[in-house]
C-alpha cells in the first residue's frame, strides 16, 4: 500500500509539473469598445499575442509561476497586470486610456512600418542606445544594427561619421526626422556632424533596409532611418549628464520637461557641449547643439513646435592616411611623397606621424557650419479610425571650409600672373574658404484610417531647397589685384521635390494581410553660376518616378510569420553626377527593384527573423576612374547589377539575468558588366580601359555580423560584452585584392551601476571601453590608379582608435 500511494504521489507530482493554463480576457477602451490589434505579450519574454475584432486575447501554454501581462496600442497607455502563482486558467480584462503621446505616434505613423509589415526593418528605442550615448556620433551608436558598417573619419566616433546599410552610402539612405527630410538635397548624403548629440533628444528609431515603404525625401536605395525626437512626458524631469575619455573626448549635456501643465501644455528642452581631440592628428572637434520644443496637447487637436541647431567646428581628416604610412613602409612612402610632390615638410609629416597621419598642417584647417532646423506639427483625430498630420519644417545652413593651398596658380582664382619688374609670378600661397549658404523649407502630410481590417494612409510632401556655393579669398602670400574675401566663384542650385503616396493594408481571417504602396514623385533641379573649377555651370533637369510597392504577410500561428514584398525605387544623380559629366553625357536617372522575403519565430525565450534580400539595379551610378575635362573624378551608369543576401537576427533569453543577440548579412553584390578607365602618363595623356565582368560592388563586404551578450547579476548593475566583424570590402568596383580594406573584427565591452536616492529619481555610471582586444583596422577608404610606365595605384585609409575608454555620469530629476 506504501508503494501505491508513493508512486500515486509522484505522478501527480508529475501531472502537475506538465501542468500548462492560458491567460485569457478582452482588451477595451474608455467607453468599453474593444480595441483590436493591440499587442498582449508576457513581459521579459517574447512570448505575445495579437487581440482579435472583438478584442479578445488568449495566452496559452503558460507553466505555473508568476506573470506580468503587458498590453500595448498606438494611442493608448501600455497597462501592465501581474499574475501571482498561476496554478489554474486565469482571465484578465484591460481598460485602455488614451495616452497623451498620440501626437508623436501619429506624426512618424506616415513614414513608418508596423510590425505586420512585409518589409525588412528593425525598431531601436532610446532605452537600447542611452548607456553608451556618452559622446559619439548616431552613427557609432548605431554601428551593432543589422547590415551596418560605420565609420569615423577621425577615428574615435566624433565629427564626421557615417554608415552604409547592405553596402549602400548615405547618398542612398533616406533619412527623417519626425518625417521631416534630413538628407542634404543636391548631394544627397547626411551630415551627422551638424546634428551633435541628436540621440539625446532622440526617442526611437526604426531602420528600414531595402527600398522600404514609401517616405518623404531622397529615394532609398539601401534603406530609410527614421528618428523620433523626445515624445511628451507627462510628469516634470530634469538630467545632467557628463562623460570623459580617450583623446580628451568629453560631453556635457542638460535636459528638461515640464511634464503636463494644465494637462494641455508640456515644454522640453536640451543644451549640450561635445569635444575630442580625435585620434587621428589635429583632428579634434568642436561641437555645440540645442533641442526646445512646445505642444499643445487637446482632446482631439494637438500642436507641437521643435527647433533645434548644431553648430561644428572640426578640423579637416578627410584626406584619410596612405596605404604605405599604415603599413610604415618607408620606401613606399617615399615613393607616395615623389609621386604626389610633396615638399620637404610634407614628406617629414609622412615619415613621422604613424597610423594617425594627417596630411592637413595648417592651423585653420578646419570646417565651419552651422544647421538650425524648425518643425512645426499639427495632428487632429477626427475620429477613433481617423487622424491626419500636417507639418511645416524650415532649416537654414551656412558655413565653410578653410584650406591653406600651398603654390597655388592664381590661374585656379582667376587672377593674371603677377608680374614685377622682369620676374612673372604664377603661383602664390593661399587661404581660401568654400562656402555653403542654403535653405530647405516646405510641407509634409499624412491622412490615416484605421479599423479592425484595413489601414489607409494618404501622405505627401512638397519640399523646396536653394542652396548658394561661393568660394573667397582670405588671403595671398602675393595680393596680385585681388583684396580679402574675393569670391572666385559663385553658383546657386535650386531644387523642387514633391511626393505622394497611398498605402494600404488588409487583413484577411486575422492572419493574412495585403500590403500595397504607391508613389509618384517629381524633381526638378536647376543649377548655375561658375563652379570652383572656373567652369560654367548649366544644369536644369527634371524627373518624374512612379515607385509601386506591394506585399503579403501571413501568420500561420501567434509564433510563426512570413512575408513577401516587392518594391520599386527611383533615384535621381546627385549635383556632382550633372557638373561633372559633359552636358551632352548626362547621367540617367538610377532604378531598383527590391524582393524580401523574410519570416519571424517567436516563442517565449527565442526570437528569430530571418530575411532574404535581392536588389536588382538598372543604371546605378559607380566610379569607373574616368576623369572629366578638368580633372574631376565622375560617375558613370552601369546597366545591371545587384545585391543579393540573407539576414539572420536572434534573440535569446538565457536567463531573467542574461540576454544574447545575434545577427549576421551574409550577401554578394555584384556589377555585371563594366569597364575602368585609367590614365597613361608616361609619355602623353592616353586613356586605357580595361573590361570587367560579375565585380564585387565597392565597400560591400559580403559578412557582416555582431553579437551583444548582456548580464544583469542585481539590480541597477548591467554588464554589456558586444563584436562587430566586418568582411573584405573593396575600394573599387574591378574586385582587385590590392585595392581593399582588410575584413575587421572588434570587441567593446560596458559596465552600468544605477543607484536609486530617496530625493533623485536615479544615479547611473557608464563605463565603456571600445576595442578592447586593440584591432588596428579601417573601416573606410578610397583609392585611385595611373599609369606611368607602370600601372601604381594609390590606397588610402581611415583608421580606427585602438582600445580607448569613455567614462559617463547622469542624474535623473
């Protein structure tokens, strides 16, 4: 009877461990409507749920033990409810308020995907980026994302940095502020260098690789960043914070919120210092930023005004270091000073600098800017399906260049030769400074509905840019006619840009949803006057693209999602493709067809997404080595080529201690056919082209992947352990092994301790030491080739800080 009852108990014992309830219930919101589509998940797991027409909700499978049950949906407050000891089928009812963030919500809605989306993007909230904000750039912060390569040009993070997504530059990356077009119009890149400090001010970010959804600006031909800037916080705050590290890097940042006053009116506001002396010599920034916004936030209306500024100073690292000084081969350096004739002091500089050369010595050699940017939005919910977004934006830009030009012609000024008595003097030292002086100013919009099935979204922008480049004399070792702040050249570029776009999704049966996207956009551009070369300048041009999208994504069960899209993507030259080329060899216009298809896992410790990719270019715009008339490099269209990969992200919830992400592009990226063109000097100006077929495309590596492992052992403690490995990437577009940067692996490691006084919200301390294992590497370059007697090529480099440290403070009011 003893065994009976001993092997009754262990079975039930073990019944009871097998044991698995559910978590049902409804979700609803002020006036008891149900709200469908809104996301219930377990929270610290990624084990969710979607609420079906009538809001209802289930969560099955669900061992015994505790639960925090999180709900969540755009306009509304996330609500969280524990569950104790959950031994037995439990029902749950949530009661959503409106949340009075709406606005911000509604004002990306336009240029944003959902999570249902047939596109290739990933969501980055504030919370992922703000223990290592202590002083670099959005680029670097962002440097760990799915297909990314970032770089600096002085090497430690600050002043000029940048990313390419799946190969692709920030010429071919849109990018958005409150849906507000940030890239540069004619040149089409984006100067992160003019926004210091932004992620401080930044709330989330979502990427978007590919072609993407429909958005407002530059076409995306690699992909769409779009930031959101400091949603509104319902009670007051206040955060002081400071860092300090390696090459005397250090960053002071206050910020401010008044929270709700009235319930109707709220103010933020930020003011930050940024300086380093780079590692790359003389290569030190200076920069200063500030954020302010106001809103009004009513039942139905709510209005909210940003102005925010970032004005640089940097002292000039874009010549980037030659090959032969990385590698500290003297006999190849002074091959490189011979056969770029530089002087004595020049070759001296080469011979002793190191990895850190900076060809620039003069003490002025910087670059001087400053980019004030207003946004205005208004967001109206006519209905709980219906809401619109209109948004007036303004920014003014203006600055320059300084450059000391040794023995410059005063032929290249438009000066005569000096002559003095019998001697002729046809070059003379120069300080000269390039200005940039611009506007960019216009409207967007956005019309949404909403139901339990379908959402539309009607959206738009007309956006107009004037930009003036001028260039002045500031002074001349022989004055020659001339006075201080001649201007030698001068043009205008003028540029209209308009979009419209209609997106559209349904939902079949709950589980299937057809997604189309459809744009028509319209550029015209103009440009004049006399460029820094002394030639005329005569462009006006205009296009008009029709940019169709449409996908499908399927859910076979809450776990399991896949989705297809295809996606159509124009993009116009930049003003250097127009000025460069001939008139009577203008550029064409670049096109991209872009397929995903991707799938997402989800279960309650792992999430999987994995995405295959191909991009098949018509026209995409390369550098050959061909040279115009005047010694400017240009870009030619190549007919076909492509991209073509896959994309793995995963997360991994070891424990409630310990979190692992990993993810990894896997790709190859391909020109079918083109030819290169390089010079003969050896005894006259010859042209020798040289054909190629199935090249890599330049700078697309075809791995790349990062790691992050994070462990909290207590609270308030975060210890983060994160690499980056970037494959081979080429310089140029012919796949020569002699003209590539070398694949790269980095390790950086972070150390937080949060404390929480009785009379501060909190106390956090940052330590963050990067490339911790001293990978001497570059992430960026160029290079160029001639023929004399022999074919010599020239490779130049950006490296990159060995191990160096930054150390971080902020109070939380």
């Amino acid at each position: 009877m003893k065994k009976v009852i001993f092997l009754t108990v262990i079975i039930a014992s073990s019944i009871n461990c097998l044991a698995q309830f559910s978590i049902t219930g409804t979700v609803k919101d002020s006036l008891s409507q149900p709200i469908p589509g809104a996301t219930v998940r377990v929270a610290e797991t990624f084990k969710g749920v979607f609420t079906d027409n009538d809001g209802k909700f289930k969560l099955s499978n669900l061992k015994e033990g505790n639960y925090v049950v999180e709900v969540s949906f755009i306009g509304y407050n996330t609500q969280q409810i524990s569950v104790d000891n959950l031994t037995k089928d439990t029902e749950l009812n949530f009661d959503l308020k409106k949340s009075s963030t709406s606005l911000e919500e509604v004002i990306v809605s336009g240029t944003r995907v959902e999570d249902d989306s047939p596109f290739a993007h990933t969501n980055i909230s504030q919370q992922d980026f703000e223990k290592n904000n202590l002083g670099q750039d959005i680029p670097i912060l962002l440097q760990n994302s799915v297909s990314m390569v970032s770089t600096s040009d002085a090497g430690a993070g600050v002043g000029y940095t940048g990313f390419r997504l799946r190969g692709s530059d920030a010429t071919r990356i849109n990018v958005t502020v409150n849906g507000i077009p940030i890239n540069d119009a004619e040149s089409q890149g984006v100067f992160w260098v003019n926004m210091p400090d932004f992620a401080s001010s930044t709330e989330s970010i979502q990427i978007q690789r590919g072609v993407g959804s429909s958005t407002n600006g530059a076409g995306a031909f690699g992909g769409s960043v779009n930031l959101q800037t400091t949603e509104l916080k319902e009670k007051a705050y206040g955060e002081i914070s400071g860092s300090y590290g390696s090459f005397n890097t250090h960053k002071e940042t206050v910020k401010f919120g008044t929270g709700l006053i009235n319930n109707r009116f709220a103010f933020d506001g930020r003011i930050s210092n940024i300086q380093s002396d780079g590692y790359i010599d003389r290569a030190t920034s200076d920069l200063k930023s500030f954020y302010v916004s106001g809103g009004y936030y009513g039942d139905k209306l709510s209005i909210k005004a940003i102005a925010f500024s970032g004005k640089e100073k940097t002292y000039q690292s874009w010549w980037g270091t030659p090959q032969s000084r990385v590698e500290g081969n003297k006999e190849d350096m002074e091959a490189h000073a011979a056969n770029n004739w530089l002087d004595s002091s020049q070759t001296y500089n080469l011979l002793n600098s190191g990895r850190t050369y900076n060809f620039y010595e003069y003490e002025n050699e910087v670059d001087n800017y400053q980019q004030d940017h207003y946004q205005l939005h208004i967001s109206n919910q006519f209905s709980e399906k219906v809401n619109a977004t209109v948004a007036f934006h303004y920014t003014y830009g203006r600055g320059y260049y300084e450059q000391f030009r040794k023995q410059d012609a005063f032929a290249n000024y438009g000066l005569n030769d000096l002559v003095i008595g019998t001697t002729t003097i046809t070059n003379s030292d120069i300080i000269r400074r390039r200005w940039l002086d611009n506007e960019f100013y216009g409207a967007t919009y956005n019309l949404n509905y909403k139901s339990a099935k379908t959402k539309i979204t009607f959206g738009g922008a007309y956006n107009i840019y004037n930009g003036d480049h001028f260039g002045e004399i500031v002074w001349s070792e022989f004055a020659n006619g001339s006075s201080i702040r001649d201007q030698y050249y001068g043009n205008n570029g003028l540029k209209k840009d308009f979009n419209t776009y209609f997106k559209f999704g349904y939902t079949i049966a709950e589980k299937t949803t057809l997604f189309a996207d459809l744009q028509i956009r319209t550029i015209d551009y103009s440009a004049s006057g006399i460029d820094n070369n002394l030639t005329n300048i005569l462009v006006d041009t205009n296009f008009v693209f029709f940019n169709p999208k449409a996908g499908v994504s399927h859910k076979f069960s809450e776990k399991v999602r896949v989705y297809f899209s295809a996606a159509v993507g124009n993009k116009e030259p930049s003003r250097n493709d127009f000025i460069d080329n001939a008139a009577d060899k203008q550029p064409k216009h670049e096109s991209l067809l872009d397929y995903e298809l991707g799938a997402d896992f989800t279960f309650k410790k792992v999430s999987i997404t994995g995405n295959i990719y191909y991009m098949d270019y018509t026209n995409q715009l390369i550098l050959t080595g061909e040279l115009n008339d005047v010694g400017s490099s240009i870009r030619e269209n190549v007919d076909k080529s492509y991209r073509a990969g896959f994309e793995l992200m995963t997360s991994l919830l070891i424990s409630k201690k310990v979190k692992l992400n990993l993810n990894g592009t896997f790709s190859q990226n391909k020109i079918q056919d083109f030819t290169e063109v390089l010079y003969d000097y050896t005894t006259s100006f010859d042209v020798v082209e040289n054909n190629y077929s199935n090249t890599d495309i330049a700078f697309s590596p075809n791995v790349i992947a990062a790691t992050s492992i994070e462990y909290n052992p207590y609270k308030g403690i975060n210890l983060m352990l994160q690499t980056k490995y970037v494959g081979d990437q080429f310089l140029d577009n012919t796949s020569n092994s002699e003209r590539k940067i070398d694949a790269y692996q980095t390790v950086d490691a972070r150390l937080s301790y949060t404390i929480f006084p009785k009379k501060i919200k909190e106390i956090s301390f940052n330590i963050l030491a990067n490339n911790i294992i001293n990978t001497l590497y570059s992430s960026n370059g160029y290079t160029y080739s001639y023929i004399v007697g022999e074919t010599i090529t020239e490779n130049f480099y950006y490296p990159q800080a060995g191990t160096n440290f930054l150390v971080g403070m902020t109070m939380k009011f």
